[in-house]
C-alpha cells in the first residue's frame, strides 16, 4: 500500500474503535484491488463527535463508517439521510455527494445477507426476538420487516424505549405483529415458547457476560439464534444454543457482508465474493489464539 497526495481517505469513527476489524478487512480488498485508498480508524468521544464530523468534512475524507456510540447520534451532523437509514432510525455508512455528507445504514443488507447464507434462515414469515433496542437493533427491525417477518418481539431493559421502537415501525409495517417484552425471565418464558429466531443485538457476550434470564429450553425445535457479537466467535449465548442443538452463528458474516456494501458505496467496486468474510475469518483465528 502506497500513501501519496492523491490518495482518498476512509475511516471508522466510534468509542473505542481500536479493537475494530474494518480497518484490516477494507484495506485488505483495497491492496487487493490496487486502487489509491486507506482505511483508518478514527476514536471519536461522544462529546466531540459534531467537532468530528466537521473535521471529517473539512480534511475531505472520502468517506468512512460509524459504530458504536454514534449511529443515532450522528444523524444531526449529517447534511441527508437515505431512505435505509431513515427507516432504521440509524446510519453507518457516511458517503459523499459532492460537498454533502450522506447518512447510509448497510447494517440490514449485512444482515439479512448473514442470516440466509451462515444461517440459512429466510426470515419471511417467522417470529422473530430482538434483544436489545439500540442502533443495532433498528437495523435488524427496519430488514426483517421489509423481509417479511410474521411477529417481531423486542426485548429491552427499558421496555419503554422498546415501545417508542415498535409503535414506530407498525405505523411503517401494518402487515406485521409487533410486540415488546421486558428481560425479565417470566416474561421471557412465554416469549420464547413460540419464537423460531433469536437474535441479540447487543454487546452482551462480548466480554463473557451472558442473558441470565433467556432459556433457550423454551424455543421450539428448529429455532435459530443469532448473536451480532462476534468476538468471542463463541458467546454464552451460542455455546447455550449448541448444548439445545439449536442452529446458530455470530455476527462476523454480517461485518463481512455490511462492509462489503459500504465499500461498494464509496468506491463503485464491489469486493471479490466472500474475500472479505476470509479476511475477517482469518483475523478472528489469530484473536482466538492469542
């Protein structure tokens, strides 16, 4: 990889975002393609993070992704927003039109991408439980909708902000059921009895932490589970769902696939198919074995 003053600059802003692998998947695909990018982390404190995007704006970097705490928070900052990412109330992709900064959400194409190919789940049709109701989660709501999921169940600390989510998005899908929950293991219970996808999209798991209160017993036969984490590739929440036999996977395939789209975005390239869900896989033995 060679820097010279042609070269256009992308990034990843959050906090922290040094433990970020975007940075080794997308500039691997750029030395692989040979063009004139870099792709940089950029650590960003929520206090500062308007100062951020100016800056961002004013050194012309090309573009570049955010994650968390930023994907709501940024909205402000940015001069538009795409229909994707208005609907998940969230962006992590930033592109440029020109002198504007483009708020874009390539979370539910990752996503969606992930759970049909790692997965093997079409989400038309089932009832489906989201923990958490964060960015993440909105991203998940807005794809699983627009998919065609039957029932969708958040379930959130604060079930109040869990309402906000779900009253929202039946306005935007009357077709769909949705529903709210809180965490705790009674309600839970009878959740689940009937849920054939789970999916967490928090950080809980990432540092071994684990959903006391979700019994996998309770899911039906067949059921799946999808944890966003995916360091530890094997979370409590995945290595409970192997003991019940259930289908499950972690959330690296959704990075790789995101990233893919967000690449293409900024560049009008698409990445070699699965190069970087190799890369990403690749780094993710080497986390696990030191």
């Amino acid at each position: 990889m060679r820097i010279n003053g042609k070269t256009r600059v992308l990034g990843i802003i959050g906090w922290p975002v040094a433990h970020s692998l975007s940075p080794v998947m997308h500039n691997a695909v750029i030395d692989d393609l040979g063009i004139n990018f870099v792709y940089v982390p950029f650590p960003v404190e929520p206090s500062a993070l308007g100062a951020a995007i100016e800056g961002l704006r004013r050194m012309g970097v090309w573009g570049f992704n955010v994650t968390i705490p930023h994907k709501t928070a940024v909205i402000p900052f940015l001069d538009r927003i795409t229909r994707e990412a208005e609907l998940a109330g969230a962006v992590n992709t930033v592109y440029r039109d020109g002198e504007l900064l483009v708020g874009h959400n390539t979370d539910g194409i990752g996503f969606l991408s992930s759970l049909r190919h790692d997965l093997g789940r079409d989400p038309a049709g089932l009832t489906v439980l989201l923990l958490g109701a964060g960015g993440a989660s909105r991203g998940a709501l807005a794809a699983l909708a627009q998919a065609g999921a039957a029932r969708i169940i958040i379930a959130n600390r604060t079930v109040e902000r869990a309402r906000g989510l779900v009253d929202r998005f039946a306005r935007l899908f009357p077709a769909v059921r949705f529903d709210v929950s809180s965490l705790e293991e009674n309600a839970l219970t009878t959740v689940l009895k009937g849920v054939e996808l789970l999916v967490n999209t928090t950080s809980v798991g990432m540092d071994g932490t684990k959903f006391d209160t979700v019994k996998l017993s309770e899911m039906c036969a067949g059921a799946g589970v999808y944890d966003m984490v995916y360091v530890p590739a094997e979370t409590p929440l995945l290595a409970e769902a192997a003991k019940r036999g259930l289908d499950r996977v972690n959330g690296a395939g959704m990075l790789a696939a995101q990233g893919e789209e967000a690449f293409r975005v900024w560049t009008g390239i698409a990445p070699p198919p699965d190069f970087m869900k190799t890369i990403l896989s690749e780094e993710l033995v080497k986390l696990t074995k030191y």
